[in-house]
C-alpha cells in the first residue's frame, strides 16, 4: 500500500514545530528537494525514514499517521 493523502500531515507537523522546509532540510542533512517530495509523497527513500525519525524524536504519533493510510490504494 503507497500512502497517497497524508503526506500533508507531515507537513503541518513540520510547521507546527516552526520549521521551514530549507530549515528542516538542513536539520537532517537532506536536500528542500528531499523535504519537499516527502511532504508531497514523492519520495520514500532513506530520506523518508530520516524525515520520520527526525518526528518521532519529536514527539510526533506514529501510530495515527500510518493507521490513517488504512483502506488506500
């Protein structure tokens, strides 16, 4: 199953926490380019797994962003 909608949740997360995505990037060693495929569910490479451990490290719940994928195709 490839997550389509919730891409958009990581991206009010990241601005909840008062990060641009050129900030965010250079937080994670990551590309805008990276950062912003992942938050328009482009991309979910390493840069994706980097971008979710950055969020769980914040506190960010992991268990509601993948349980809102359930019934996509």
């Amino acid at each position: 199953m490839k997550p389509t909608k919730k891409p958009n949740t990581l991206k009010k997360y990241r601005e909840s926490l008062g990060l641009s995505q050129e900030e965010l990037s250079k937080k994670l060693n990551l590309s805008q380019g990276t950062v912003s495929r992942i938050e328009t569910g482009r991309s979910y490479g390493k840069g994706f797994i980097i971008y979710l451990k950055f969020l769980v490290e914040n506190d960010f719940d992991m268990n509601d962003y993948f349980r809102s994928w359930e019934g996509e195709e």
